[in-house]
C-alpha cells in the first residue's frame, strides 16, 4: 500500500490508527482504508484508459463502474501512481458504515492530505436540529458547509477517491456529498469507483456534461491487454487459444489473471485454455465468495436455477423458482453489476458464462438433480413463448428426449432438421439439427421416429429414413395428431424427392393436404415451407410424369407464399420447378423470369439455384444463344440427378446445345448416357430422349436412325408424331408422313389454351409446312408457316425453325421480312454456322443425287455428267433439282460446297 502524495510513505499501514483520532461510538480510524491499492506485479498498462481517467479529473465527477474484479481500483490506483494528481485522498468504503463513520473517515482521509477541514463531527446532533442536513447523521449544515468553504479555498484541486462507493450508507449521506461536490467548487474532483450506480443525482451531472464515466465494456480486456498479461506470466499462447481464453471470460480482468496463475502451475498452457473448468479452477471460489455469497439467500436461488439457461427473462426466472420477484431481482442484479447484464435493451438478461457454469456446479453440488428437473420445466417455458430451439435446446440437456422430439413435430419443425430446408429465422431455430443429434436411435415413440428420420433424409441414407418413417407411421395409425401426420407426409414428400420417384413424390403431396386444414392455422402460419414445399412436391411429380401444364396449375397456387420469411428454400425450389415446366411448355420469358426469382431466393449452390441455371441454359438453346446456354449449364453442376424431370431436361437441353455447336455426335453420346443412368425410361422422360436423338440423328444425316430412335417412343407424347413425320420427310416417304400428320388432331393455333404450350404445336405447323412445300402447295406451306412464326416471336423460340431444315429458307422468300425478322441469319438461305446460328439438319442426298453432284464438282456438263452415268440429261436435271432443294441452295457450286459441308460428299 501506499500514498499518492507521499511517495516514500511505507508500503504497509501502521499497525495502530495513524491520526490517533477515533469513529463516532469510539472505534479507532483504521489507516488501512485511507490506503491505495498496491499495483499487481503483473500490470497491463492501458494508456487509453489512464488518459480517459486523467481527463475526467479535470471535471467534478468521474465514475468508474463494472464487476467485482474488472479492474476498477487498479486503474484507479495506476492513473494515481503514474499521474501524480497532487492533493488525492484514498477511501474504501465498507458495508455497514454508519452516516457518522462515513462523514468521519471522509474528513480523515482529507486531512490526512493537509487539506483543512473541520475539527470534528459531533458525535450526537438532536434529530430536530434546524441546521441538521436531514440524513447525514452528526454532520449538520455548519460542518458540511465548512467543509465545502474550506474545499473550496483550495490553492490546488483536491482529488477524493471513494472506493466500492456502493456502500454509501443512505440517500441521505450521499444527497449531503453532492452538496459537499457541489459547493466545493472548483477544487474538489469526485472519483467513485463501484459494482452499480451510487445514489447521488448522476443524471443532473450527465445532463451538465460533468461527469465522465467509464464503464465495464471499457474495462474489459481485447485480446492484446490479455496476451500482455500472459506474457508478463511468462506465458506464450497460439492465436487462437488466445482468443478461446478471451471469449471464455469476456475479457474479464480477474478471471484472466487466476487462470494466468492456473496455467502457470498446470505445465500446459494451451491444454489449460482448452480444457478449462471454470468450477474447478481459483476462479469458482472468487465468483462465488465475492458475487453469489454476497447476495440474499432468495437472490442466490434465482441465480442457481436461472443459470440452466443461456438468457432469462423475469417470466421465465418467475417459472423457474416459483415466486413473483424475478423482474424486480434481475434489474437489481444487472444494475449492481453481479455478472448478469441486460441483452441488447431488451426483457432478456445474460449471466457471464464463466459465472453461469460456476453456477451450475454449484446448483448440482447443493440440489442433486434438479438441473434436469428445471430444464424439462425451461423447455416448456420456451415452447410456450414460440422459441423452438431454446425449447428443444433445454430438453436435450435434460435428457428429455421424447419431449424434444414432440416439441419439434407439434412446432411442424421437421423440415428444419433437413439439409437445404428452409433457412432458420431470427427465432433462435439456426442449429436445431445438432441439438437433437445426440438422439438415441430407436428411441420410443412417433416423434422420435419422425425426428429420426428426418435426420436419415438429412444424411441421404434412403434406407434409414424409410425404416424409420415406416415405424413412425405404424405408431401413427389411426392417431388423431394432425401436426405429426402431417409431418410424416411432408418427410415422405421430401424423401420422394431425394429418391427421384414422382409417384411416390404425389402420393405424399396428395396426405399432406389431407392434414393441411386440420393443423392449428397459427402454427401453420409460422411454417410456410411446409406448404411450399408440399405444392412443389405436386409439381414436381407431375413434371415427372410429363405433364407440365398441370405441374404449372400447382406451382402458381398460393403464391403469396413465394415472400413469406422462413420459406425462402421451399418457394426457391418451387419457382425452379415452375420455370422448368414453363420451358418445357415454350413460355420462354416466363421460365426466365421464374428462374431468376428462384436464384435470387435460393442458397447459391442448392438444387434450386442448379434447376433454375438449367433452366436459363434451356431458354438460352431455344432462343439460339449457345453461348450463354453453355454459361448457365456450366453453373448447374450435378444437383439435378434427383429430380427426373430435370435429369431428362438436361439431357435434352446439352444434346441440343451440342447441335447448336455442329456436333451431332456429342449430342447422341449425351442422350445414350443419360438413358443408361435414367434407367432406360419408358413414357414422357423416354419419349423426350428419343425425340431429341431423331434430331440429332436428321443433323447427322441419317433419316433411317432417326426413325429407329422414335421406335420405342410414347405415341401419347404431342412431340413424337412431329417427330416421325419430320424424319419420313427426310427418308423420302412422304406419303407415309401424310399419314401420320393425317391421323393427328385437327388444326389448332399454337399456345391456343394453357395445357397446349406452344412448342409442340409450332413444331407440328413446321412439319406440315414442309409436307405442303413437298407437295407443292406453297400456299398453304405459307399460312402454316405464318402460324408457327405468330406465337414463337414474342417468346423469340428459334430452335425448332434452326432445326426445321434448308426448306425454310425458301418458303421464308415468300413471307414478309417483319414476320420472322427476330429469326437469326437472312432469308436467303438457312440458318447455318455462317450466320451465327445453330447448325440445321437437313433430308439426307440419295446415292444417285451424291454421284451427280461428284461429276457436278469435277466442272463437268449436265451432257457429260449424263455420259458418264449413262443416263438421259432430263434425268440429270431431275437429280440435280432435288438436291438443290435438299440443299436450299440454287446453283451448282453452291450445292457442292453445302453437300461438302455437311459431310455428304
């Protein structure tokens, strides 16, 4: 110990009273509390802080306040020794003083500095003394105000440290220090150093400006404080353990110096840091002899039980102990700085978690097991108020599995157990997953299986989530819990999906919305995914079966649910599947538009941000931009294996991208993979192979595989008739194509009703158009044409007119420009890879049109070309016509280089 105006004073008091003077009731003057703290061996110099301190001393009123052990006296103490203020009495206060010690020892510690005070306090005033200062015991006026006068005529300011001035005995002692403050002017400067806010008017000082106040966020230690008072111990600590000892005791002062002096004794430091106790540690013994042993019996039973929690709120301390007070307990905890602090403003207050962990090892040492018994009790707490996770979080630690487990189901929170369900709110549900991971399997009873299971779907193990959603649905029969059959459905939904099995898919969609309107509709209102996530499950099973404007009809249902919070995955992954059906049904701007809102709601590397980039590639190859086709299908990735109806599109789209690029090859090889990893489809998925193959194989020129390809296709699909007609074109069979265009319904306009589309009837007009142009009724081959252009413009669809063949060009001669001006390449001649656009299959050249067009490039004559083949010149002209024709070209170099081209010469 020492003085600050004596430098060479002794470190320790002397044994006896060094004024010789005595406390009101005749007690001695103990020197000791005039004394300055002496400074740790191991200081942590806090420049910002000493100047913080130095520069509130210059005004009346600074007050330094934070927890036991945060450092309040010795930066008080430090400021003192290393600025040598002057004139600075030193005063610990101590509980119990009554208003006549305090006064007494106040005068002591000022006089023990020089400064003149009064002679003495009168020992006893009468009560009803006129010139008493009501309160402040035997200080009447005459004194305090000689007191002030004298403070006042000070040569020099006059600093007077009152430490844990939390004991300031009554209102009316510190009402008489304001006015020894105030009236002391302009020498006397105020420093209080306490655990919670003195009872003088801070708020007069605060609204005046005069007051400077340093509070425990300030005290606290950053990680560079804590690695200096490490290294002052001789210790040295990694980074990051650094920072695990820092969060773990947030920075608090005395805790980082017991556990400094803990892992100097444990011979390794960094294991210390990571298997710190904090109950079995110097620091228990500090918390609980300087904070809990402190406080009433009442208060210290409140603390133990509310420690079970991470945060408490006055209702939930109210429930935990069974009594009425916690409101009024917490504000006074928090205001004196007892290791609990309010969070962000709110009700909710937060222990230390140093303190809440000594707290709970001494809960468990005094009342053996009532932490499960307070926790099964918090959990319910929590589920009554809507926090889920707090809820299942204390059931866990209880041990309560089964209540966990139902909390969960009844809250409809399956889906949040799920990788890639909706993401958690700001209701405390993030980490609901590993809350229950410690789940034992087989635990007894609905809610757990479903729990179960949920957690199989999120592991991809098909096997465990079926057994263990069957076991959960055979509790479940014929039980009346709505929530726990509905999330059996919505699990059985999710899990059709994984499995890639739309009826499967359809079955659970079709349950869940038999227990949708028996659900409480509050609950409900809080779990938007779950409808979400059931009307994309009817979507998507019906674009497995091939019927996208049905799957449409379910996925623009509700769509108020697309905004809802916390349904943010779920209507992703259904605004993906409503892009995919609108591509499918050639509404490209409409599959655009979905797919880029499902981007924008769906995590970037889920299912829906792949489905949704493939469908972008779809529009893309449609709208012949096989660039950024390329782009988008790059993006995609291999998230879309599951779902059936995307596997087939994507197979369809890459095989259409590689004819866009001339490469007819790429595309059959891509489509055969596929079919092997589909299984060999049969229906929609097999049909929408085979059609796209007959493309690829017409793009090769060869009509005859392109025939062999549709063999086995759906005859119900609306694109095989085309599909065949087209390729009995290209083989020359024109009569047998005029069959099967004969035997399809009558003539409808394209996009006529939302359950056509507009893709497979543009493709039928383009394939009648051509069977009129073949047959020479180019009227006709005209007003089809006109019909399949109408609709396509405004969706920019070019692909089936780029595939549709060199006849194109001929009857687009006869057709304004303005009608298919958004077409790529001139009218002149087809869409090639000379114009930019996509590669255009063509009908195949017989062998005897290749053998003319051989002579035809060696320069030879029609006269001569028939010498050679030993047929008449009309017979030549024939040959050389069809080819021309084939070809869309006019003239004989023409047809050579396009033949050559095209790898038919």
């Amino acid at each position: 110990m020492f003085d600050p105006a004596r430098p060479d004073s002794p470190a320790e008091p002397p044994a006896e009273p060094a004024t010789g003077r005595t406390a009101p009731g005749g007690d001695p003057i103990l020197a000791a509390r005039f004394a300055v703290p002496a400074l740790p061996r191991a200081l942590v110099h806090r420049p910002a802080l000493l100047e913080r301190l130095a520069a509130g001393v210059r005004g009346p009123l600074t007050f330094v306040n934070g927890p036991a052990g945060a450092g309040k006296s010795v930066l008080a103490a430090h400021w003192l020794a290393s600025h040598r203020p002057g004139t600075a009495a030193w005063l610990t206060l101590e509980p119990g003083d009554t208003p006549d010690t305090f006064w007494a020892y106040v005068l002591a510690a000022l006089r023990r500095q020089g400064v003149p005070v009064p002679e003495r306090v009168p020992e006893r005033v009468p009560e009803r003394e006129p010139d008493r200062v009501p309160g402040t015991g035997g200080a009447d006026r005459r004194l305090l105000a000689r007191l002030a006068a004298g403070l006042a005529r000070a040569p020099r300011p006059v600093v007077l440290v009152l430490d844990q001035v939390d004991a300031v005995p009554s209102r009316e002692v510190a009402d008489g220090l304001a006015f020894v403050l105030r009236c002391g002017a302009p020498s006397l400067r105020l420093v209080l150093l306490g655990r919670s806010e003195p009872l003088l008017p801070l708020h007069r000082y605060r609204a005046a400006g005069e007051i400077t106040e340093i509070r425990n966020d300030e005290l606290r230690f950053c990680a560079a404080d804590a690695d200096t008072l490490l290294r002052d111990h001789g210790l040295a600590v990694s980074e990051a353990t650094l920072r695990l000892l820092v969060d773990r005791t947030e920075g608090w002062a005395a805790g980082l110096r017991l556990c400094a002096l803990a892992m100097q004794r444990s011979g390794d430091a960094e294991a210390f840091v990571h298997g710190f106790a904090a109950d079995r540690t110097s620091v228990a013994d500090y918390l609980l002899g300087e904070v809990l042993e402190a406080q009433p019996p009442a208060t210290q039973d409140l603390l133990l039980r509310s420690a079970v929690t991470a945060r408490i709120h006055p209702d939930l301390a109210d429930a935990l102990t069974g009594r009425q007070d916690g409101a009024w307990t917490l504000a006074r905890l928090a205001r004196a700085n007892a290791f609990l602090e309010p969070v962000d403003g709110s009700a909710w207050y937060r222990l230390h978690p140093l303190f809440a962990e000594v707290l709970r090892a001494h809960l468990r040492h005094r009342q053996p097991g009532a932490e499960p018994r307070l926790r099964r009790r918090a959990a319910r707490w929590f589920a009554g108020q809507g926090l889920l996770a707090e809820a299942v979080g204390q059931a866990a630690a209880a041990g309560a599995w089964q209540l966990g487990a139902e909390l969960v189901v009844g809250e409809l929170a399956l889906g949040r157990l799920v990788a890639g369900a909706a993401p958690d709110r700001l209701d405390g549900l993030d980490g609901l997953d590993g809350l229950l991971a410690g789940l034992p399997p087989g635990t007894a009873g609905a809610a757990p299986a479903l729990v179960e299971a949920a957690g199989r779907l999120a592991e991809h193990d098909l096997a465990g989530f079926a057994a263990a959603l069957r076991r959960a649905e055979d509790l479940l029969d014929g039980a009346a819990d709505p929530a726990a059959r509905l999330g059996a459905a919505y699990l059985a939904v999710l899990g059709g999906r994984l499995a890639g099995d739309p009826a499967a898919t359809g079955r659970a969609a079709a349950a869940a919305d038999r227990w949708l309107p028996r659900v409480a509709p509050a609950v409900l209102a809080r779990h938007p995914e779950i409808r979400a996530a059931v009307l994309a499950g009817h979507g998507a099973a019906e674009l497995g079966g091939g019927r996208p404007a049905a799957a449409r009809a379910f996925l623009t249902a509700a769509p108020g649910l697309c905004g809802a919070p916390g349904a943010e995955y779920a209507a992703g992954d259904r605004l993906a599947l409503l892009a995919l059906a609108e591509l499918l049904l050639g509404r490209l701007r409409a599959a655009r538009t979905h797919a880029q809102d499902a981007l924008a709601q769906a995590e970037p590397h889920g299912r829906p941000a792949a489905l949704a980039r493939l469908v972008l590639a779809g529009v893309a190859v449609e709208r012949s931009e096989p660039a950024t086709a390329r782009e988008h299908l790059a993006h995609a990735g291999a998230a879309l294996a599951a779902e059936p109806a995307a596997a087939v599109a994507a197979a369809v789209i890459g095989a259409r991208l590689a004819l866009a690029t001339g490469d007819p090859a790429a595309a059959l090889a891509g489509l055969r993979a596929a079919a092997a990893r589909l299984g060999a489809p049969a229906g929609w998925a097999g049909a929408e192979l085979a059609i796209a193959a007959s493309a690829a194989q017409l793009a090769g020129a060869d009509p005859d595989a392109a025939l062999a390809a549709l063999a086995e296709a759906d005859p119900a699909h609306p694109g095989t008739a085309p599909a065949l007609a087209r390729a009995l074109l290209a083989a020359g069979d024109d009569p047998a194509a005029a069959a099967v265009l004969a035997d399809l319904a009558p003539e409808a306009d394209p996009g006529d009703g939302d359950d056509i589309g507009i893709v497979g009837p543009v493709e039928l007009c383009l394939v009648r158009a051509q069977a009129a142009e073949r047959r020479g009724d180019a009227g006709s081959a005209q007003r089809l044409l006109g019909r399949a252009l109408a609709p396509a413009g405004p969706e920019e669809l070019r692909r089936p007119f780029a595939e549709a063949g060199p006849w194109l060009a001929q009857v687009l001669r006869r057709v304004p420009r303005t009608a298919y001006a958004w077409l790529p390449g001139p009218a002149a001649r087809p869409y090639g890879a000379a114009d930019g656009g996509l590669a255009v299959p063509v009908e195949a050249l017989s062998a005897r049109e290749r053998e003319v067009l051989g002579q035809a490039a060696q320069l030879l004559s029609t006269e001569e070309i028939a010498a050679e083949l030993y047929v008449s010149a009309n017979t030549v002209k024939t040959h050389l016509r069809s080819a021309f024709r084939k070809l869309g070209v006019n003239r004989r170099s023409e047809a050579v280089r396009r033949a050559r081209e095209l790898g038919q010469l």
